[in-house]
C-alpha cells in the first residue's frame, strides 16, 4: 500500500479498515480486564506477525512523523547503541489514531544493572539527534504533546518558534515575582534536540535476534532546547528514571530551574489568568484550517488531507489521512 509523510511502504499490510476491525476485536477481547495500547499485527494467511499496532487516543500523526524521522536518522548508523522501529502507516479513525510500525520480537525489559547503563546510553544518542527546524514539539505540529511540563495532554497550541516558547516562559515567571528569565533562544543557536521526557522500562526492548536495543514510544519525545530535559530530570521522580539519569553524561543548561519553576503554569485555556503568558497570536485555538507561518507543514481536518491531530473530530467514513508535505 501507498504511504503518506515517506513512511517505509509495507505491502504485506492490510488495509486501514481491517486494522480497525482488529483493534475493535483486541478490546472486545480485553472486556473490563485492562486497555490494551498496541497488539502485533498478523498476516491473515501465515498467521506471522508483519507490524506492530498502537493506537488511543493521544496517538497521534505528529507522533509518528517524530517517531520516523528519528528512525531515519539511526538507521544511518548501523554501530549506534540504539534504533527505531520504522513506521509503516499512520491515520486517525472515530477520534482515536493508529501507528502501524515495525514489530520488534524481544523480552520485557528488566530492570538489571546492565540495562539501566545500556538504556543511558541509548538516551545519550537519542539526545544527540537534531531536529529537523526550530519549531518546538513533534515534526509537523510543533506541539508540546507532553505531561512532563504541562497539567494536561496535547496543549492546543502551536508554538511557532522558539521566541513563542521563551516570551511564554519569562513572563510566567513574571507572574510569579521570580526574578529569573531564561534564554532558550539562544541555548538553541545550534538546533532543536530530541527530549525523550518519559524513560521507562516498557519503552525500551532488545531484539531477540542479534541483541540490538531498540526505543519504542515516542508520545512524550519531542524536539526543545536542551535546558527541557535537565527540567525534566528534576520534575520525574519512578524510580527507573532517577536510576538511568544518574548514569547519564550530560552538561546541565543553565536555564533548567527556571523552566521547572514555570512548568506547572503552561495551562492553555480556562478561566482568567489562564492563558497564562501566551503571547497573544497563540491565544487563539486552534480551528480545522492550518495556522501560518509555520515552519513545519501542517494540515486541516478534511479527509483529504491529514489531521492536525487525532484528538479532533475526523470527518467522513473511511479511516483517511493523505499527504500534505
């Protein structure tokens, strides 16, 4: 089948219709026991497993582009510690959306001395990798889809440029009398860098075959300054994360606490004085139309053209995303 935002073709998968019905059928399946996030995918004649699934809905397109981009990006080196899966597709369908991407066959994550160092390591590499252009958040939406720095999920706002980020910030700490201001625009002088904000056990599996390690989830991994992932360090407190951080080499930026004291107050909407610091082109939420001035391509919610985001209704009947690039 044909793919939008150059995912890696799969012409062993079904078609869009099916994989919903089969997700349909995993929580039928399921009843009240748990919610499933992700089942492997299997061919409908062999029974092998051709993809992994994930789907909800906070899953989203810009999820994916982010989780496909860095992919690209390790795949060109064959010695890194740590890889990708590719994705294969991604569409939204009845308010959820769906990832379909390579099935990486391995054991559950253990908690091992070994793993935590060899999981720091792999977090060193996915830190390095540079994001595409200075928009904040996942490619292709410039989102901050990320619980680390705000009380609720997928803040309705598209932060243009860094500037948007920075002037938020500043006068937050404004608000609350605190005499510091932070300089992400300059920490930023040399790119955007991916900030994997949730390290956990499940996120990270070695393959089976020939022992490579490989990261999983990208929903709270978005590109920012660097100072995001020093805040992030002081704000996630599982035991897995300080344990992993601690082995971590890494130079602190200088405007961490800053962005800590602040992160609590990127609440986007509701009653006055929220939004609090928004500068006021960014006010405004987000409609069906794309914003301008982006940097990073975006899309409305018709069918014929991919959704901002899953979160919001998808019109029509048939599970739908077309390119827009």
């Amino acid at each position: 089948m044909t793919t939008d935002y150059n995912f890696l073709p799969n012409p062993n998968l079904p078609s869009r219709e099916t994989i919903v019905a089969q997700v349909k059928e995993v929580w039928k399946q399921a009843a009240l026991k748990y919610t499933p996030a992700g089942f492997p995918l299997r061919d409908g004649e062999s029974g092998t497993i051709i993809a992994w699934v994930k789907y909800g809905f906070y899953v989203t397109i810009h999820e994916a582009q982010t989780q496909d981009f860095v992919a690209k990006e390790l795949a060109r080196d064959r010695s890194s510690v740590v890889q990708v899966p590719r994705v294969f597709d991604a569409f939204g369908w009845q308010h959820t959306g769906y990832i379909v991407m390579e099935y990486v066959e391995g054991d559950d994550w253990k908690r091992r001395a070994r793993d935590v160092n060899d999981v720091a390591r792999a977090v060193e590499r996915l830190m390095a990798i540079r994001g595409p252009d200075l928009t904040p958040g996942h490619i292709g939406a410039g989102y901050l889809d990320t619980l680390t720095f705000f009380w609720i999920a997928g803040p309705p706002t598209h932060y243009r440029s860094v500037e948007d980020l920075q002037t938020q910030i500043n006068i937050i700490l404004a608000f609350k009398n605190d005499i510091r201001r932070v300089d992400i625009v300059s920490e930023s002088k040399d790119g955007l860098f991916l900030c994997p904000c949730k390290i956990e056990p499940q996120q990270f599996r070695r393959r089976a075959s020939d022992g490579q390690l490989f990261a999983l989830d990208f929903r709270m991994a978005c590109f920012l300054p660097p100072s995001f992932f020093a805040a992030a360090t002081l704000m996630i407190m599982t035991d897995f994360y300080i344990r992993v951080v601690s082995k971590l080499t890494y130079n602190w930026p200088t405007d961490a606490n800053a962005i800590t004291a602040a992160s609590f107050h990127f609440i986007h909407y509701g009653p006055p004085p929220v939004p609090l610091g928004l500068p006021k082109h960014l006010k405004a939420r987000p409609k069906s139309s794309p914003s301008s001035g982006s940097t990073r391509s975006s899309s409305s919610l018709s069918v014929q053209r991919p959704p901002r985001s899953f979160l919001s209704t998808i019109t029509g009947t048939t599970p739908s995303v077309g390119a827009d690039s």
